[in-house]
C-alpha cells in the first residue's frame, strides 16, 4: 500500500493542479460591466480641475446641455476633455481658450466631463474649469 501512496498523491496534485487552470479561465474572463443606474442630484454650475478628474453631472434624463468650458495651456497644449454618458463619448477634445460645448443626453447614464492630461512644472500648469452649466430639452 505504501507503494501506491506517492503515485496516488502525484496523480491527486495534477488533478488539482488542472482543475484550478481550468477555474481560473473563467476566474478572469472579461465582462461587460452592469450600466449603473443614474442618481438625480443637484447639478455642479461650476467647476475646477486643477488635476486629472471627473465631474459628475447627474441629469438622468434626455436633454440638450451645454458646458461653458475654460482650459489652460502647458507645453502649447489645452487640456483633453471628454463629455461622457455611462461609457457612451458624448465629445472629446481639446480646450484652448473658452469655448462652449453642446451634446444630446439620453438619460441612460451618468454625464460626466472628464479631464485627462494634467501637467504641472512650474510655471506651467494645465487646468480644466467648468465655467457654466446649460441644459435645455
């Protein structure tokens, strides 16, 4: 019997062993996240993104909205925004000056107005402000 016993132990370790690869395929295997639901809240009239960030803008409901946007240059380049609902791209561009950016929301997710290239070396430093806020139906 004592023969058996480490043949049998191996036998049980590569059964193991494969049992776990076969788990771990599905362990992380990518899915889609579930869309979160949007939470009305008071909306932000303005705002200040003075590093990378997001704004949250909780509409959650279809409308025309309007951001009054104010970027600043670093390195000859504005800040990159983007305006998203949910992981829907409303826009994306870049902010050189002030300039007003209008989009059409579906009220499936939340709005957000996301700022994505900071850059800080003194005496430059590139920020994203949010201005002014309109929403029309």
């Amino acid at each position: 019997m004592r023969g058996w016993a480490w043949p049998l132990g191996l036998l049980a370790l590569a059964v193991g062993f494969l049992l776990a690869l076969g788990a771990l395929d599905r362990a992380f295997r990518l899915a889609p996240l579930a869309q979160e639901a949007c939470v009305p809240a008071p909306l932000p009239q303005r705002a200040e993104l003075w590093t990378s960030g997001v704004v949250e803008i909780p509409l959650c409901r279809r409308a025309r909205v309007g951001l009054v946007l104010e970027g600043t240059l670093a390195q000859g380049k504005g800040p990159n925004a983007l305006v998203v609902e949910g992981s829907h791209v409303l826009w994306q561009g870049e902010v050189r000056g002030v300039m007003e950016v209008w989009v059409r929301t579906t009220g499936k997710g939340t709005l957000a107005l996301a700022f994505t290239n900071d850059f800080y070396q003194p005496p430059e430093d590139r920020n994203l402000f949010l201005r002014a806020l309109r929403v029309e139906r």
